[in-house]
C-alpha cells in the first residue's frame, strides 16, 4: 500500500482531503493529514508515518507557504510532491513549473491520485496517468489528458474525518461543514466556477448532487464519532438549489440528537424567493442563513459580477425571512475592480434598507484564473502583481499609494457597525473617508468579536487569540510571506488565523 501525506497550514478540514483520503482508504492506501499550526510535533509525526507521497491542497493565500514546505519536504524525504486544488487547476502552467513540484492534479483528485499510488505501490509513478501534469527527471511537462468527473456522488465513501478530528482544536468545534453536491449552475465572475466549467466541459456533468438518504446517513456517521456536535453547517456552492432535496434534508436534520440539531448555510436569493418553500424552512432549526447581497450597484452587479438580481429581489428575501422568524447575515464585498467609494456606499445604504442581524462584508480578492481577475488585468483596473500577494484572509487588500481603495476598505471596516445601527453611518463615514486607519481597524475588530461571541459562541479566550494574531500581523511582527507583504504596503494585510 502507499502512503500519502497531506500537509496545510490552516486548522480546518478540507473537503479535497477528506474526500481523497476516504476514496484512498476504501482502496487500500494509507492517508495522514499534517498540520503545522495545530501541532508543535507534525513534523515527527510525518517522519514517523514515512510517506512515499507529499499531498497539498492549495488555497490562494497558502500557496507561498505550500511552496517553501514542499522544498523542505521533498529534500527531507526524497519523495514525489503533488499539488492539487482550486488554486492549482486553474493555473496548471505556472503552477509545474515550480522547482519543488513533481506533479499537478487539473480536475478531481478520487480516481487519479487512486491510480497514481496504485503505480507507486507497484514501484515506480506512472507519468501516463490520466488527471495529471508531470514534470520529468529530465524537466520534460507531460501534459496528459483529464479524467472524467464522478457522476454517481453517491458511489464514493463519506468524508473520512478522522483524520482531522484527532487534532483537539478541530474536534472540539460544535459545527460540522457538509457537502451535498458538486459545482454550481451560476457563473459569477468573481468565483471559480465560470473557469472550471469551461475546463471541465466534456468530462461528465458539472453539476452533481448527492442523495438526501446520503446527506443524513453521513451526517448520522458524524455524531457517531462526535457526539458533541450541535450544527450542520452547508458549505457548498449552491445550496438550496434543488428545493425539495434540501427541506428532506433540513427536515431530517431537525429530528436529531432529540430535536436540538441546528444547520446553517448561505443561499442564493433565486432560491430562496419562494414563499411557501420559505415558510416550510421556517420549521426546521435554522441557524444563521447567508443571503449574498456582493455589490449595491444594480448595473455592476450584472455586467461585472453576472449576477443578474435586482435589489428588490434582495429586499424581498430579506422581508421573507423576517416574516418567518429566520435571521440572517448579508455577504458583501467591497473593493471591486473600478469600484468608486460612491458606489460602495450604495452598498452600504442597500444593507442599511435590507436590515441583517450582521452584514459581513469582505474586500474582493482577484483570485487567480477567475473571469473577474482576466478582466481586471485586462482593463487595467488592477495591478497584476498583487495577485502574487493575497493572504488567507477576505478583510484586506491594500496599497500604500492607494488613496482611493483606501478609503473603501477604510469603509469595510466600519461597515457592519454602520449597518447595525444606521445612526452612526455619517460619522463612521467621515472616519473612513479622511482615512482614520488606526480607528476604524479598531472599531472592526472590537465588532467582529462581538459577533463571533454572539452568534458563534467564541470563548473569551479564543477571540483574545484572534485578536493577538491581528495586532502581530498588523504590525508586521514576524518574517512570513504575509509580513513582508504588510511591510512592503503591498498586497494584503491579514490575520493567519491558522496559528493559533
């Protein structure tokens, strides 16, 4: 059997890994996940379990931390690096050509990472495989053909979690994140999905949704390991889209542990504008719901976002779910390519109007391979480089030299607190637009904790480690990509809320 170990830097589990891990299991291989900011000995821990093969899945903002431990690694064991995710088969050229990577995942990693330790197992990696890039010993990039998609969601194994749920910080969460389906009918161009359709087209259906009876069976095989569990958390990215699938899974949901297990989710307004459908929600245990507003601006959001929703729409919902005793939260984003500081205070008034119990709101990162960051480059509405910059987390992008992104993410920060209670908005406003950086970073951290205690039953002690983070970050104490980025004024300030 080989063995592959995964490795990542932030402290939650990945669908990718569990997904593969489980697939991996099933067919007699061994899998371990190592965390580096969840455990002080991972890396004895990774030499005891001697892997013949080093895994990464890759998020944007740790791919400069994935690079520098898989040369680290790779050295260490002498063993074959592959690196899979979003990030990767979006930019698969750039991506092998990195000096520490032996192979490239392009589309879902089930079948071919299967296939690739089945050939490990047998003494040598196989460079023909389908689903994979290879870089030869020689420097040659082979460049093979992509597998199909798996139709039947079904077919493969529950998301093995037990490789996640050793680390106490993990197992200690309330929340379990679940995915019920597979890619998304919408094609936002500040997401991923508009890209990944077009290179997945013609390896089977794009959109694949899972069985109600597996949703609850697996959801059943959680509490089995974690008793303690109070809530479902859906993390998918169209939730609620097949209505009547949905309410039979929230409605199974709601009998568990007694009648006390909660869910919660973000759906889109298309969705959800149906009264009766709403009203059967309604006696389920919701938690939060995520109604996603993204931009004020009506014009904006259809020609550059494809979101083809009116603000009434979002009025509409919003009224709906108050009608039936559903609370819920606004996504935002703020900072978008050629966004005025005029324009995000329509943002800003339409959530005021909309009236959520928090309106989150976060700064547009140009992640790379997205149709909104080729238009942005494109009409140099942003600069290329600070592509190479972005950080793990959605609240900062920001230039020295920026006045005006400047003043919207300034605006960012007072955002939720403005919404919550509108009499501040003038105020508020003046402090963002004059540029009052060290209040009005206060101020978001002060409410963001507020509302982590509130609504997620953060502990005293964790949003005191939170906040730590921040002020270290903020002040670029320390010799990470992301402090250097901080130092620079370039890129992204973030909180690596991983080291904790």
């Amino acid at each position: 059997m080989a063995k592959v170990l995964f490795v990542q830097d932030i402290v939650y589990e990945y669908f990718g890994v569990m997904y593969l891990s489980a697939y991996l299991k099933q067919h007699g291989h061994q899998c371990d996940v190592a965390i580096e900011y969840a455990d002080k000995n991972w890396l004895e821990k990774a030499e005891a379990f001697q892997p013949d093969l080093i895994a990464f899945s890759v998020l944007t903002g740790s791919y400069k931390w994935a690079l520098e431990k898989a040369e680290f690694l790779k050295a260490k064991f002498n063993k074959p690096v592959v690196f899979g995710g979003v990030h990767v088969f979006l930019n698969p050229a750039k991506t092998i050509q990195e000096p520490c990577i032996d192979i490239v995942c392009t589309g879902e990693g089930e079948i071919p990472l299967k296939e690739l330790c089945d050939s490990i197992d047998k003494g040598a990696v196989d460079t023909s495989l389908k689903g994979f890039w290879f870089k030869t010993p020689e420097g040659e990039i082979k460049k093979n053909p992509p597998t199909k998609l798996i139709n039947d969601l079904d077919s493969i194994p529950f998301a093995d979690r037990s490789i996640y749920w050793k680390y106490p910080t993990i197992a200690d969460r309330d929340t379990i994140p679940m995915l019920g389906s597979r890619g998304c009918p919408y094609t936002c161009t500040y997401c991923f999905i508009p890209s990944a359709k077009k290179i997945f087209e013609g390896q089977g259906d794009f959109i694949r949704e899972r069985s109600a009876e597996s949703i609850l069976a697996e959801i059943e095989n959680c509490l089995t390991l974690s008793p303690a569990k109070q809530t479902i958390h859906f993390v998918e990215d169209h939730f609620g889209n097949n209505r009547q699938q949905s309410l039979t899974v929230l409605q199974g949901i709601s009998k568990l542990k007694g009648g006390k297990m909660t869910w919660m989710g973000a759906i889109r307004v298309e969705r959800f504008n149906k009264e009766e459908y709403v009203k059967e929600l309604s006696k389920t245990n919701h938690g939060l719901l995520g109604i996603a507003v993204e931009c004020g601006d009506e014009k904006y959001r259809k020609e550059i976002l494809k979101r083809d929703v009116k603000n009434d729409e979002l009025i509409d919902a919003a009224n709906l779910a108050r009608k039936y005793g559903i609370k819920f939260t606004t996504l935002n984003m703020l900072g978008l390519p050629g966004e005025t500081f005029e324009q995000s205070l329509l943002t800003l008034d339409l959530n005021i109007q909309i009236n959520p119990v928090y309106a989150n709101c976060y700064v547009y990162q140009p992640f790379p391979g997205t149709e909104l960051q080729k238009y942005s480059v494109e009409h140099h509405l942003l600069d290329e480089s600070v592509i190479d910059n972005i950080g793990l987390s959605f609240y900062d992008r920001y230039w020295k030299n920026n006045a005006s992104l400047n003043q919207i993410i300034n605006l960012q920060r007072v955002f939720g607190l403005i919404v919550k209670f509108p009499a501040l908005k003038k105020p508020l406003v003046y402090l963002a637009r004059n540029n009052w950086r060290i209040a009005v970073d206060l101020i978001f951290g002060m409410y963001y904790a507020w509302f982590l205690a509130f609504y997620y039953n953060l502990t005293p002690s964790q949003i005191f480690q939170l906040i730590n983070l921040w002020v270290r970050n903020k002040f670029s104490w320390g010799g990470d990509p992301s402090s250097q980025s901080i130092k620079q004024g370039e890129g992204q300030l973030y909180p690596n809320m991983s080291k904790g």
